[in-house]
C-alpha cells in the first residue's frame, strides 16, 4: 500500500514537473514570435492626433515618483492633458504634483483632489475624481508607478483609429530593484506574469487587457457602465476588458513596454503583494488560474525528488527541470524584455518560484486580501468588501 502511494506521489508529481518544463520550451519559442513577427503594430501614425487626457491616479509618495509623474508630462504629442488625482487634501504628494503644475502650466497638469467612495477598489474611486476634470474624449489611463518615454502617448492612441478596437493596452516590465524581496518581486512580474503574458499574445491562448497602461475613448468608457460600475473588482482590467469583448470590440495589445518602478518596503510587504497577485490571476480567470498547477515545474521537481528520496533519477529530472526554466527565463528577460536587472537576479528565480506554489496555494483558501495597507474580503466573483476603512490608490 506504501508503494502505491508513493508510486502515485510520483506521477502527481512528475506530471506537472515535465508540464512545466514543456512551457519552459514554448515560451522560447513565443519570445523568437514575439521579437521576429510582433502582433497588434500599431501601422502609419495619424494624421491628425486627438487631443487626449491622461488619467494619473496618485496615493502618496512613491520611489522615484518624480521622474515618473514628470515622463508623462514631456510626451512628443500635440494636445494633451495630465490628470493627477488624489483623494486627500493631505496627501504627501500634492505639494510635487502642484510643483509640477507650475512647471508645466495649468493647460497641461490638472491637479484633482476629489474624495470618492463609489466602491471598495481605492484606484477606480481615485479615476473617478481625476475623470471629473478631463477635458478631452481620448482617455488614457496610466499608474503613477510607470515611467514613460517620449513616444508613448502616440504609441497607445494609435490602435483607437480602428473602430473596431475599444481600448489598446501596452506591455510593461519591472524595473528598480534594490532590495533582494523587490528583486523577487521583479522577477515575478518579468520571468512569470510578463511570460506568460507574451505567451498569450502570440499564441493567442487567452484574452487580457493590462490596466496599467491603457487607452479608451470616453463612449466606450460609458458603453460598459463606466467607471463606477468597475469599483468593486479587484481585477478592474480583466473586468473592463471583458465588457469591451462583450461589446463586440477587440483590445488592441501593442508591443511596446513601459517601465514600472518596483517600490517594496519590507519582506512582509513583498509577501502580502504575491498572494495579492495570485489572487487577482484566480479572481480573473479561476480555471486558467488553476491549471497553472501544471506548468510550475520548479516547485513539483523538488517534491519530486523528495519522494524519490533524493535518488538519482529524481536530482537529475530536478536539475533538468532548474536548468529548462533558468534557461527559458534568461531568454525571455534577456531577449524578449531587454531586462539586464532581472538578469542579474536570475540566481534567486528558484526561491521565487518554490515560493509561488505556496501563494498559489493561498490564493484558493484565503478569502482576504491586502491592497496598500486595507484588508478586503475577496467574493466569488471577484468583487472587494472592505473590513477595514478603505486606503485608496
């Protein structure tokens, strides 16, 4: 009876271990698509630009936060408006946002200090206040955390030329890592979430619309219920994303990344930020989110060799599995990224991803989750209710 457990042990497993190692392989190849034969171009620039507001929602201050809030104020691009909002008059961050606004003027910056309480998602209700003050038809929703390059705006807006496209969303990619648990973070955003990401674009595997960098037209916007409508989902973009499908339009995704500037303040931050990922993957798409168990190849090839009681055939599929995935990993951050920081981190990708199963695990029976200090009880549906007075974005 031993052996038939242990015997089962194995194959369970073994199963996702050569899973895992199989996506390692397919992943190669979708950065080689990726790089060679880019989907969604964006095709000739317009010839004549629409004017565009620029959500920023604000909530405090952020590691290297000027730099950020500042990039999106200098874009190559005709007519465009920043909306930085916040919901506290006390906010940390008003006296730089109104520093900026005297630099660039008050045509170019809105300064939005607006206290919403349309729901339990602290970044919608922070939108609603800066959407207020938009002047202009295009909108583009970009996170204070990112850092942008000259050409973004243009980049972004294009795909809205096609009617048919209801909103276009970018790539991103961590960047700024100091700490060894924000290196951890880096590389679950670059060598997990990004990859697999990539892997859906050009395979076509799955739908996404990534919310830290997007772009809709105000219509649209009301088509779906407007912002109000997405204020208690935890997974606000997935939820927008599906509404515009349901409307019959396509999210364009356009190859270009934008940096996202990693800013963790200690291990238990870092830790609270994995489950909180995993459990945003679960809220948006639980089947898929499950059938992750079969791809993590790292974690299953410990357990693995474990119940081979360190046997040579169980470190050799172990040290099979490490090297497929560091491998894999290093191509994609490497080529597909152009990430030297994660790179650089590869050493801890192991740690992390051992780790990942224990968040993957987490995210099926903790039924709360922290978003920047504020516990929420997660619904079935991925809907957020507050236990504590809501911290917004």
């Amino acid at each position: 009876m031993a052996n038939v457990a242990r015997y089962s042990l194995e194959w369970l497993f073994l199963i996702p271990t050569i899973g895992g190692s199989i996506f390692a392989v397919l992943c190669i190849w979708a950065i080689f698509r990726f790089r060679m034969h880019p989907a969604g171009k964006t095709g000739k620039p317009l010839k004549a630009w629409p004017p565009v507001t620029v959500l920023k929602p604000v909530h405090g201050l952020e590691k290297n936060q000027r730099e950020n809030l500042r990039s999106c104020c200098i874009q190559d691009y005709p007519e465009f408006q920043v909306v930085f909002s916040v919901q506290n008059a006390d906010d940390a961050a008003i006296p730089l946002l109104e520093e900026l606004q005297r630099e660039f003027g008050h045509e170019r910056i809105t300064v939005a200090i607006e206290s919403c309480r349309a729901g339990t998602n602290g970044k919608i209700n922070n939108m609603i206040g800066g959407l207020r003050h938009a002047r202009y038809d295009v909108l583009v929703i970009s996170d204070s955390d990112v850092l942008l390059k000259p050409d973004y705006l243009k980049t972004i807006v294009a795909p809205l030329k096609d009617p048919g496209v209801g909103c276009a969303c970018t790539l991103y990619k961590a960047v700024g890592a100091d700490k060894w648990f924000e290196k951890m973070e880096l590389l679950t955003l670059n060598a997990d979430f990004m990859t697999n990401v990539l892997f859906a674009h050009v395979s076509g595997a799955s739908k996404f619309c990534l919310g830290a960098s997007a772009a809709l037209h105000r219509s649209t916007l009301e088509q779906i219920g407007g912002l109000e409508s997405l204020s208690d989902y935890l997974v606000e973009d997935y939820e927008m994303g599906r509404r515009i499908w349901m409307l019959g339009k396509k999210v364009a995704v356009v190859p270009y990344f934008v940096d996202t500037i990693v800013d963790l303040k200690s291990p238990s931050q870092w830790w609270d930020h994995q489950v909180y990922w995993d459990q945003n993957t679960r809220a948006a798409r639980p089947f898929a989110f499950f059938a992750t168990a079969l791809v993590r190849s790292v974690p299953f090839a410990v357990l693995y060799a474990v119940v081979r009681m360190m046997d040579a055939v169980g470190l050799w599929t172990m040290a099979g599995a490490f090297t497929l995935r560091i491998v894999s990993a290093a191509v994609v951050l490497g080529w597909g990224l152009r990430d030297r920081e994660g790179l650089r981190s590869l050493a801890l990708l192991i740690f992390r991803d051992i780790s990942s199963l224990v968040t993957w695990l987490l995210a099926f029976t903790k039924r709360t989750t922290i978003w920047r200090g504020t516990s929420f009880v997660l619904t079935r549906d991925g809907r957020l209710v507050a236990q504590k007075p809501i911290a917004n974005d």
